[in-house]
C-alpha cells in the first residue's frame, strides 16, 4: 500500500512539473507571437471601430478607422477623412486587441507616397498638417503637384479655392518626415 501512495505522488508530481512546463512554453510562444504583432496589424483589426489618434504635435484626431496601411491609417469624420502617418502619432485609444496581417504582398509594399500619389492624381482639395516649428503645426491648404519618393510638392490656395494657376499662391516641398496629417473633403457616397 505504501508503495501505491509513493507511486501515485510521483505521478503527481511528475504530471503538475509536465503542466508548469506546458504553461511556460504556451507562455513564451504566446510573448513571442505577441512580440512579432506590428501597429499596422493592431490597426487592421480594428477596422470600423472609433479610434482616436493623438499626434506629437499636440492634435486629436477621432473618427471610424477605415483603412490601415504599410505606413498610413485614414480615419473617416463626419464631414472629412483623414490621412495619418504613424510616424506621426504618439497614442492611440479605441483599438482593439485583435491583430489582423496584411495578406496582399503588394498592399504591404504600398506606403505613404503612393496615397499621396493617389491624391495628386484626383487632384483633392486638402488640408496639410505639418508638424513641428515655433508653433508647432501649421496647416496648408492646396492640392498636391507631385510626390517623390521622400517629399511632395503642394501647391497652396486659400481653403476651400480650386486648383488654378491665378489661385497659387506658392509652391511648397514638404519632407515626408515632416507630414503630420492630411484632412481631404469625404467623397460623395462615402
């Protein structure tokens, strides 16, 4: 009898030791996945839901997440969308703790210059945030001319004045480094 009691402790034992192993190693795969999530998967499952986007220059921006890119997210408002690099945000809140990967090799080779080509190419009124300066941000209104691959060119109007040579009133290069964010009028429909 005594010899069934050891045995029985000893297979206890040897069970509760194969379970704390168990639990670690389910513990550090699960660290390790965890530690291979990028923000831009976070975003992607949080598509729908309402977030808010703080930017280090001290703005908010609120609004449904509609799209999370290689290097962007756009957030839809009531009356406008909005672009914003991540290099510019410095919180979130609102995300959800799903994580979604970008399936689509091409999508995850799309960056910010190619959204801003898109833009330039529909010719959108834009209002352009860009970030640092004694005041801190400044806001541009124009279209964008054209984006190379680590700056664009916005020509600038007067908020809410079409694109026309007689409304230019300069030209200007903006680092991408320095883009804040990007506010266009939402498109009908949308």
């Amino acid at each position: 009898m005594r010899w069934d009691a050891l045995f029985d402790d000893l297979e206890t034992q040897l069970a509760a030791g194969e379970r704390r192993d168990l639990d670690a190693e389910i513990t550090e795969r699960t660290r390790m996945e965890e530690a291979a999530v990028q923000l831009a998967d976070r975003l992607r499952g949080s598509l729908g839901l309402m977030i808010t986007v703080r930017l280090a220059s001290g703005s908010t921006f609120e609004g449904t997440l509609s799209h999370a890119g290689s290097q962007a997210l756009v957030l839809d408002e009531p009356r406008h969308q909005v672009l914003v690099p991540y290099a510019s945000a410095v919180r979130y809140h609102g995300l959800s703790r799903l994580s979604v990967p970008e399936p689509s090799k091409v999508r995850q080779r799309l960056g910010l210059a190619s959204a801003l080509r898109g833009l330039a190419r529909d010719r959108a009124a834009l209002a352009v945030l860009i970030a640092g300066g004694p005041a801190g941000e400044t806001t541009l209104h124009g279209v964008i001319d054209r984006v190379g691959r680590d700056y664009f060119d916005l020509a600038v109007t007067g908020d809410g004045e079409e694109r026309r040579a007689a409304n230019v009133r300069q030209l200007e290069t903006i680092p991408l480094a320095a883009l804040a964010g990007i506010r266009s009028a939402r498109t009908p429909g949308t």
